[in-house]
C-alpha cells in the first residue's frame, strides 16, 4: 500500500492510523468500522490564591485541578459523548464551577478564560485498538483515555 501526503508517497506493508477521536470520518471511507467516539472534557484556567499547589483531582466532583504557575490554576473536568470538532458547550463550564466551589477557597471563578474543550479517543472497553483486523493493512492507534494512566502496551489481536 501507499499513503501519501505533503511530504511525498511512502509505500509501506501496514499503516497504522493514530488520528484519535477522528480516527473513525478517516477510515469509514476505506470500509473499516472502528469503535471510536470523542469523550470529550472541558478546562478553562483561572487566578487562584491558596488553590491547590499540586496537581489535586477531586474525585467525587470528577474535577482536576492543576497549578499552572504566576498564581493561576487550570480546572478541568466533565466527559461528554459528542463530535470532536463542536465547539465547546456553554453549559460546561459552570458546572465545573458548581463541582469544584464547596472545595476550594481563594479562586476568582468569575476570571477564567483559557476556555478549552479536548476529545479523548473513547473505545467501548477503554482497551487500545492495536491492531485492527477489519482489514489487513490498517493498524490503529488508540491509547487508554479515561483512568488517567495510559496503558498503550496492552494490545489486543482480536476485537
Ligand atoms: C481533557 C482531557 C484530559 C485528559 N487527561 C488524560 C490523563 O490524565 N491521562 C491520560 O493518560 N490521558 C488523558 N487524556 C487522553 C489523552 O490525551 C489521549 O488519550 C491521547 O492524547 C490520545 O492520543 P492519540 O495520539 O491517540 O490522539 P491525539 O492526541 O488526539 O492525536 C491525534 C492527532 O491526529 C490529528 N488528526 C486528526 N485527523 C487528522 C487527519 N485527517 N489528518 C492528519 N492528522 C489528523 C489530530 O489533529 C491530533 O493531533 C485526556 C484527554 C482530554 C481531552
């Protein structure tokens, strides 16, 4: 097979495609199926006196905080099933506030900006993808997403 691109045209056995939450718009043309969807999360970064100093997930609240330097915090959280590309959800952002405000004293939640929302490439199970034998010469690249440690060496040969 071949794949080319900007650079030229390779030619190659196998190609893996590691596109993430766009795996499935790349392939579906190419008749493979891939359970992929865009989990999405919401963060936004705000001024914080006193906020945590380290990383700090408020596991109840599904909320991670992390310090970010020069006296802001980026607050991040949520997990929504929706296309990859759609722009952030309005509705978001202030019920990441409503979770985390019980918890933390010192943050100006009114002053965020940094607004962002990032698609994790979500599979059924969680497990990677590696390889995918729907056909023959496309492997696909999808790490763990959702347990906050990737576990990209577990590969499956069957799905
Ligand atoms: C808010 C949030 C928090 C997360 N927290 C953690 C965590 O704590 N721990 C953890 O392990 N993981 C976490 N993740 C998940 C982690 O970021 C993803 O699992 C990982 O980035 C996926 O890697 P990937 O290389 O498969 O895909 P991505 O990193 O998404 O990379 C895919 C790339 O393909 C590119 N692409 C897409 N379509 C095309 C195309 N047609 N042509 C060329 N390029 C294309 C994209 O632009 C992108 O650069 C988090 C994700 C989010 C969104």
């Amino acid at each position: 097979m071949a794949v080319t691109s900007s650079g030229g045209q390779l030619r190659a056995d196998v190609a893996v495609v590691a596109t993430g939450a766009w795996l499935d718009p790349l392939v579906r043309p190419f008749g493979v199926r891939v359970p992929v969807r865009a989990g999405r999360g919401s963060s936004f970064s705000v001024p914080a006196e006193g906020a945590p100093t380290r990383p700090t997930c408020l596991a109840a609240q599904k909320v991670v905080c992390t310090p970010l330097g020069e006296g802001r915090v980026r607050v991040a959280g949520m997990m929504e099933l929706a296309p990859a590309d759609r722009p952030v959800d309005p509705r978001r952002i202030p019920a990441i506030i409503a979770a985390a405000r019980p918890l933390l004293r010192g943050i100006d939640w009114e002053a965020g900006t940094d607004t962002w929302v990032g698609a994790r490439p979500c599979t059924p199970d969680g497990l990677p993808l590696i390889p995918l034998p729907a056909c023959s010469c496309f492997g696909s690249a999808v790490p763990e997403t959702r347990r906050g440690a990737r576990r990209d060496n577990v590969e499956r040969s069957h799905r």
